[in-house]
C-alpha cells in the first residue's frame, strides 16, 4: 500500500510541475519586441536623421544621396519576403542597421 501512495504523490507532483512550466510560457513574443515598429530605435531616429544632413551623415559617416544609392543596389539581395507568422525586418532598416 506505501508504494502505491508514494507512486500517487510522484505522478501528482510531476504533473504539476508539468503544468507550472507551460502556464509560464504563455507569450510567444516579448512585448517588447512586438512594439519595435512603433517604439522602435530605427523608426524614432531614421526620420530625423533624413532630416538633417549633417546628422545623418555623421551618424551612418555617408551622405544621404550615397546610403539610398547603396541601398538601391543591394535592395534585392537583402528583401525578405513577409510570412503569415512573422513580419520581416524591412531592407532599409537592416542597411542602417549593418551600416551603424
């Protein structure tokens, strides 16, 4: 009779354990992370900078005329398509990024 006890306790506790673990996960993407297109560094700071030449040129060390040239020639090679799970980091913003 102990060990059926002690094997009820085990299997209980187990499960319980198991179920702590996947109430824990209940976010797929931080909430962080999901807001980047709003409180985003590059979508604050990239409209500013086109703003103003000289910021911009010593923030990414090129002239705005030079960044959409290389942009408009790597353009194609970086794209990533949009899926239906996720959206894809937008061209411009990964030059920018490799760029800084």
């Amino acid at each position: 009779m102990y060990d059926l006890d002690t094997a009820i306790f085990v299997y209980s506790a187990i499960r319980v354990l198991r179920k702590k673990k996947r109430v824990n996960r209940k976010r797929w993407v931080h909430p962080i992370n999901s807001e980047r297109l709003l409180n985003g560094a590059f979508y604050n700071l990239y409209n500013l900078l086109r703003a103003d030449n000289e910021k911009f040129f010593n923030y990414f060390r090129m002239s705005q005329s030079t960044s959409d040239e290389l942009f408009n020639k790597i353009k194609s090679k970086i794209m990533r398509q949009d899926t239906v799970m996720i959206s894809s980091i937008p061209a411009e913003e990964m030059l920018a990024v490799t760029l800084r």
